[in-house]
C-alpha cells in the first residue's frame, strides 16, 4: 500500500500526528465540514481502480469510485475518522485520516492486489 496526500493522512509512522491531532482542545465554535476527495489505482499496474467502496467507519458515509478511480465525500463533519477501502481480488486497507478546519482532503492510494 502506498499512499500520498495533500494534506494530513495518518499512514506508516505518522502516529504521532494523530495522537496530537486528538490531544488539540475542542473549539467553542461549530465543528466544519470539509471534503475526502482521491483517486484509487491498483499497486501492481498503476491503473485506475473502478467500484471501490470507500467507507468512513461508523459514520454510514460510503462511496464507490468513479469509473476513472476517484471519490468524492462532500459535507464531511469535521472529526478524525478510519476509512475503509475494499474491492474483490485487492487487500483491505484501512487508514485514519483527518478533516480540520474545514480544509479538503486529497490522497491517492493504491492497492495492492490480495493473496
């Protein structure tokens, strides 16, 4: 699994990011909404993935990605969350990501083909 991302996604070693990500005082202010946007490609050819699900776990937000691989969640309330991405004959890969501040989301994963 390789992932890349404009803005924070908490793959490999990046638990320290989440753990202070957790640790920051909640706002007076409404919580906002930002977007979880990306593209998902197999890791063996680089080619596009189409019909991934991808879920934020717990919340009841889900979407298939677009024939071209991409995904777009709109309207996600701001919060830490794990996502979850499956498609038959690939590996389950599940992350934690962050949406703060309102701020958009873009990563890129690629899924590595299952055993």
């Amino acid at each position: 699994m390789k992932t890349t991302g404009e803005n924070t996604s908490f793959a490999g070693n990046g638990i320290e990011k989440l753990l202070h990500a957790i640790s920051l005082p909640e706002s007076k202010a409404a919580k906002t909404a930002g977007t979880f946007k990306g593209k998902i490609v197999s890791a063996k050819t680089g080619a596009r993935v189409f019909g991934v699900v991808v879920e934020l776990v717990g919340t009841g937000l889900t979407y298939i990605t677009s024939p071209s691989g991409y995904f777009k969640m709109t309207e996600v309330p701001e919060g830490i969350y794990l996502v979850k991405f499956s498609f038959p004959g690939f590996k389950e890969v599940t992350e934690a990501i962050a949406i703060l501040n309102g701020e958009p989301l873009d990563m890129t994963l690629a899924l590595e083909v299952g055993e």
